[in-house]
C-alpha cells in the first residue's frame, strides 16, 4: 500500500499524535506558535527550492495538533473563578432529558460557555425554551480513580465546562421557542418524526427506531445491555451504516427517474439536513464527509479514494473540536472505517466460504472487529465472544428496518397516515431485532469481562496488523511478527524480574470504603468495597461501574483475597455487585453478631461459588505474600451499641517498617476497647468516614499516624466533622478521597510516597 497517495491520512495521523502530546505535556503555546511560522517558512523555502518538504510540513501539523490540543484541554474556563459560588444565569435550554422526576438539560447563556443544568422538581423546561435560574457552580472533576471515567473531559468534548443544581423554584421560564429559526426548523423536524414513531410504534420499537435513525439514545438498559453482549451496540447509534443505506436507497430512487446525474447536488444537502437532525455526532459528521467526497467525485469523472476521505474527515472534526479525538464514539468510527477499508480484501482472500454474499458480510465484520478489538477492551473491559453471529443473522434485518424507518421519517413531515401504515409494517421486524438479540444475548458466557492490556502490546497488535496488509514478502512479514512476539514476551519476562513494591489504593467510590492492595509478587487483595448508602435512590452501581472496570484496569479479575470490614452496603455493596464477575480465592470478614441480609447474600453468593469464608477475631493474623494482618476487633466482649459499626473487623497489616491501621466504621465504644492495644501505625484508614462519633483525640494520638486518609463522599451525615478534620490535619498529613480522588500509597517497607488522583 502507497501512503503518500493518501496525504489526509498522514495529516490525521500527525494531527493525532500533536493532540495527544498535548494532553500529557505542557505546553507554552505562543512558544509553540512561533515555532510553527518558523518551520511554515522553512517549508515554502524547500518548497521554492523544489526540494521535498514533506517532513515539514507533517511537522507543522504536529505542532498544530500540540497548540488547538493544548487550547482546548489547558486553556482556562470562565466559570473557574466562580466554583462553589451561587450564581444567576438566563439562557437558552437544550438537550433536555427528564427521567425519576429529575430533569437534566444544557444551558447556553449569552456569550458564555454551556452549563450542565440538575434541577429537582418545579416546572421543567423544553428544548428551545429561554429560562432564568439561580444556583451554585460546580466545576466537572477528571478521574477520580486510576484508568477511571474522565467526567470533566467528557463535558469538555460537549462544550460544557460546569455543572449546576438547581430546585424547581429557582427556575423561571421567561419565553418558549427561544432559540432562533434555523434551530427551531431542525428540533420540530426530529420531534414530529419521533412522534410519529411513539404514537403508531409499542415504546421499546419505538425507542429502538428513534436511536437508529435519529440519535435519541432512549432505549431501556435491558435492551441495551443485550446488544452490547452480542457485539453489535453499533446499530443503536447514527453511523455510516446508516448513511450508506441512505445514500444507496437514495441513488436507487433516482435512478428510477433517471435522474441520477444530479446526485450529488440532490443527497448531498440531504445528507447534511439530516446530520444537522441528529445533532453532529462524530460517526455521522464522518459518513457524510466520506458520501459527499465520493458523490463528488463520481459527478466530475474523478476516483474515490475512501481512505483520503475518511482521514479528511478526521481532520475537520479534530480542527474544530481537537478533544474529539478522546471521545470513544470518534475512536470507534474512524477505525472500524478504516479497518474494513484496508482490511476487507485480506479478510476476504483468508476465508474459504462459498457463498459470496456470506463472504462478504463475514469479512466486513471481522475486518472492522479486527481494529476495533483493542479499543473496545480498553474501554469497556469487555469483549463479545459470539459477536460474528448475531452480525451476520441480525444487521441484515436491522437493514430493512432502517430504510423502512427513513420512509416513515420522510413521508411523516408530508402525510402522517403513511407513516404510521410503514411503522405498522416495521415493528414485527423491530420486534424480530429485538428478540433474536436477547436470545443471543441469553447464551452462557456470550460476552466476558477482559482485563485491560498493557499499552506497548496495543501498538504492538496495531503493527502486526499493519505488517500483515504490507507489501512485504511473505517471509518478511513472517520475521516482523516473530520479532513483535519476541519482544513482547520479553517485555512480559523483564516486568516479572523487576522488583515491585506493595501499592495500596484507597478507591473513591463516594460515601463508602473500598481499598485495593497489589502485594511485591502480584498477588491482588481487596479490603471493602464501597456501594450505595441507604439514603441514596440512584441507580448507579458502585461495583459494576467504579469497582469492576478499576479493577480490570489493574488486571485483577482474580482476587486472592477480600476482608470485609462490616456488612452495611457502603462497604459491602459493590463486593455484593461483582461476585459473579471476579474470580475470589477466600474471603475474611468479622465474628458476626448480628447476620444481616447483605451477610445472608454474601454466604449465598460465596456458597454457590464455592468460596471460602473465614470468621476472624482478636488474636487471629493472616499472612498472605509476607504481608500479616494482625487481627483486633470484634473480640469475644460484643458491644452492644451500634453492633454492627462496633463489632466490624479491625485489623493492622504490617510490611516490613510499614503499617496501617484498617478501622472500619468503628465508634467510640470499640475505640475505647482497643485503646491499650498495640494500634499505632503509619498510615490510619480513618474509621466511619471522618464522623464526630468516631476518632477520639485519644484514639488518635495512640496511633500517631504520618499519614491519614479520610474515604467518604457526599452524604447526608455531615461527614466528615470538621473538628475530627482538624485535629488531623493538627497530627498527620490527611488525605481524603471526596477532595483527593482515589489516594496511592507505594512503599518498599521502608519509605511511603503518595500520589493523589485529583489536583497537585
């Protein structure tokens, strides 16, 4: 393959790499600036020269990638100066979703950045609507957890760069249909075909279609679940699946009126309508750069060159918007483009399948998965064991629901009755897509958790792909691959020789506990693991979207061991959550005094599972990799306030020089019992999340630790106590994981260093 007759996709690739160095460098700007005139003049000088200036000018669009990178990820925003600061804004509301009586919306106001709007009760308003509230900013937070969700980036990407909370009364909805013609023309359009939809369409056909075609993303967590576990999630989004479909139904009909000269000038302003409809997604702005390319090109006589195109289209998205080079949507869709683009006829030549049409959706599948498998590891930690299938049986289906759905959309603006009549025809064939896809779905272990693989074997897995389409002789790509395994398993060899030492996580997962340990000989131990206090409603689950993704990051889908400190669900909950996707050798919790139901679900999870559980008392030490837990609570003595918190498993672990202190949500009552015990350690775990019931000056001058750590998160308790956060911070350095993020502890049994999540 020739690269340089595909100058867009050197430029991607260069403007690429200047983002990313931007993100984890910084940068002075107008340094960087100066060096870029500089090296543009070198370049038209080599240019005038007739000399090659390709290295230049490739160099240039590095740098240019390094200064928009840096702007958009660095540059300061104008709500910074006023965090936790109650303010008044008016401005134009969209994006409005409203699900459990709470309604989340986007607010644009006049000449400012967009705010992301929480409000609570009251009268909520509509797309388009102009309102006036009061609240107080927040600014978005990065990763609170190592390879966790970067929220703040996330809203950034979107051009939202605060948040804000608002209750019912603090909201004035000054004028409807604010917002100006064009904007107006664009929301009736989708609301009417969505319409369309629901009234003559059951909710999750509807829903399904609505996501298909437009965008809308309403489709129930079940459904969407499925088509994650069967590998075919793509369809749920507007992608160039769709606008191929489009495109060719379109060129179909003008062929039938013979006016198929005129395509470009007739799709291609379709095209952009209906990507203005579904609000500019990466995949859609991307498929209809590549359709208006080849239109284009096919109208004046001229070859297609796919590859150029879709790399051009990478390089307008990322010129206007650099931060869309993180969003995995973007990811997804530029590689799955380019994977079938370069790997389709390789595939293709492998297979020995007879039927040619059988062949051909085969290899487009596996070509794009090839590409995509890396990314979608990386970032969901998950892969679809039986995904060839379901896209074999159902996107075909899926195909003739879309055109049937793009009927319905077209003919609904001009005559709704014929739009409901293609909608009737449609659901049975929606409801087939949606049955086969949780029959798929159903099948033992379809889609399995992965852990994520380290950096160095991506690239490597990227090149191996990249050496195997080469023009190299089949010996030589023989050679390279031997090469790339060799130095992997190299890799892998060295890693295990180096000598670790013993890193402990203290997790944020909100109000709750959870701390991971990764021992000197890689043995993983999880002590708590957070979840969903009882106060809170929310539907997000601390083990399935904090715990388990950490933890397949750090590639622990096994754990040696769990202690359980007590069984109130800010501490087991999340463990509750993710039995069934770990594999756990043994688990260690307290005597019990009073078995709960998260105790009587515990045992039965351990007992269907075949995991050992061990009752600890005082007096009882573990010791796992050289590490020992000197076990000192619950004692025979039972307290009989708060059982629960007062009779929770304490423990010191020691390593060498180091200890901590592991105290539960113990209270005053069990502090006093272990008052003449030997507790003083280095770091202290402090107990019940910082409340005033808990940390008594004389507990805490026993201990006499160098370094606490708070964990809690926002609650209802007025945790942690300010006079407890005082005194403290009076003793020992305090860290606390609402304020920090996850906190990391790296000690060789000797010296401890700590490094923070969240700010300096």
């Amino acid at each position: 393959m020739m690269i340089m007759d595909k100058p867009f996709l050197l430029v991607a690739i260069f403007l690429s790499l200047g983002i990313i160095i931007s993100k984890y460098l910084e940068i002075n700007t107008v340094l960087l600036f100066i060096i870029l005139c500089v090296i543009l003049i070198l370049s038209i000088y080599t240019y005038l020269k007739r000399k090659d200036s390709t290295i230049l000018l490739l160099l240039s669009v590095a740098i240019f990638g390094m200064i928009i990178g840096a702007n958009a990820l660095h540059s300061k925003g104008m709500y910074d100066n006023l965090n936790n600061k109650l303010v008044s804004f008016d401005g134009i509301v969209s994006d409005v979703v409203v699900k459990d009586g709470i309604s989340k919306y986007v607010l644009k106001p006049k000449n400012k950045e967009k705010i992301l709007i929480t409000q609570y009760g009251g009268v909520f308003p509509k797309d388009g609507d102009l309102v006036e509230l009061r609240g107080i900013i927040q600014l978005p937070q990065g990763k609170r957890n190592p390879g966790g969700f970067d929220y703040k980036l996330y809203l950034k990407k979107n051009g939202i760069t605060a948040l804000m909370s608002v209750n019912g009364y603090s909201v004035k909805i000054i004028k409807k249909n604010a917002d100006s013609i064009i904007q107006r023309v664009f929301r009736n359009t989708k609301e009417r075909i969505v319409e369309n939809y629901s009234v003559s369409m059951p909710k999750n056909d509807a829903d399904f279609v609505s996501s298909v075609i437009l965008g809308e993303y309403n489709v129930e967590d079940d459904i969407l679940n499925s088509f994650r576990i069967t590998g075919i999630s793509h369809i749920i989004a507007v992608s160039g699946f769709n606008f191929g479909l489009l495109t060719v139904f379109m060129m179909f009909v003008l062929n039938i009126f013979h006016i198929r000269r005129y395509s470009a000038p007739i799709i291609i302003p379709l095209l952009i309508f209906y990507t203005l409809i579904t609000g500019l997604p990466p995949s859609a702005v991307r498929s209809v750069i590549m359709a208006s390319m080849a239109l284009i090109a096919s109208s004046i006589g001229r070859n297609n060159n796919p590859i150029n195109a879709v790399s051009f289209a990478a390089v307008i998205i990322l010129s206007f918007n650099p931060l869309m080079l993180f969003d995995i949507g973007f990811q997804l869709s530029f590689v799955a483009t380019l994977s079938i683009l370069l790997l389709y006829n390789p595939v293709k030549d492998m297979l020995k399948i007879k039927n040619e049409k059988l062949k051909e959706v085969v290899s487009v599948t596996v070509a794009a998965q090839l590409g995509t498998i890396p990314i979608t590891i990386y970032s969901f930690h998950n892969l679809s064991i039986i995904s060839l299938l379901p896209n074999i049986i159902i996107v075909p289906i899926v195909s003739i629901a879309v055109i049937l759905g793009f009927l319905s959309a077209l003919i609904g603006l001009i005559f709704s009755p014929l739009a409901i009549i293609l909608n009737m025809i449609n659901t049975p064939i929606v409801e087939l897509i949606l049955f086969l896809t949780k029959i798929f779905a159903e099948i033992p272990h379809a889609s399995i958790n992965v852990s994520v693989p380290p950096f160095y074997m991506i690239i490597f897995y990227y090149t191996a792909l990249l050496i195997m389409i080469s023009s190299l002789s089949k010996i030589n790509k023989l050679k390279v691959i031997l090469l790339i395994l060799v130095t992997s398993m190299t890799i892998l060899f060295v890693n295990t020789l180096i000598p670790r030492n013993l890193e402990i996580t203290f997790l944020d997962v909100g109000q709750g506990d959870s701390t991971f340990l990764r021992t000197p000989d890689g043995e993983n131990i999880l002590i708590d693991g957070g979840g969903r206090p009882e106060y809170n409603r929310s539907s997000f689950d601390v083990g399935q979207d904090i715990l388990l993704p950490y933890l397949l990051y750090e590639n622990a889908a096994s754990l040696d061991a769990i202690f359980i400190s007590h069984t109130d669900s800010d501490h087991i909950g999340g463990i509750l959550s993710i039995l069934d996707d770990v594999d756990v050798k043994r688990i260690f919790i307290g005597r019990q005094v009073q078995e709960d139901e998260n105790y009587k679900r515990l045992m039965d999870i351990a007992n269907k599972k075949k995991i050992p559980v061990f009752q600890l008392s005082k007096g009882d030490t573990i010791t796992i990799d050289g590490i020992r837990y000197y076990v000192l609570s619950p004692s025979s003595s039972i307290i009989n306030e708060n059982p629960i918190n007062n009779n929770a498993l304490v423990f010191k672990m020691v390593y060498q020089n180091v200890s901590i202190l592991f105290t539960g949500d113990i209270e005053k009552e069990a502090e006093n019992a272990l008052i003449d015990d030997n507790i003083s350690s280095d770091i202290l775990k402090v107990a019940h999340h910082g409340s005033n019931t808990s940390s008594q000056k004389n507990f805490i001058d026993k201990v006499n630790p160098k370094i606490s750590v708070i964990m809690v998160g926002k609650n209802n308790y007025g945790q942690p106590d300010s006079e407890v956060v005082k005194y403290l911070e009076s003793k020992s350095q305090l860290f606390r994981t609402d304020k920090d993020g996850a906190v990391i502890v790296d000690t060789n049994g000797t010296y401890i260093h700590i490094k923070k999540m969240v700010g300096d």
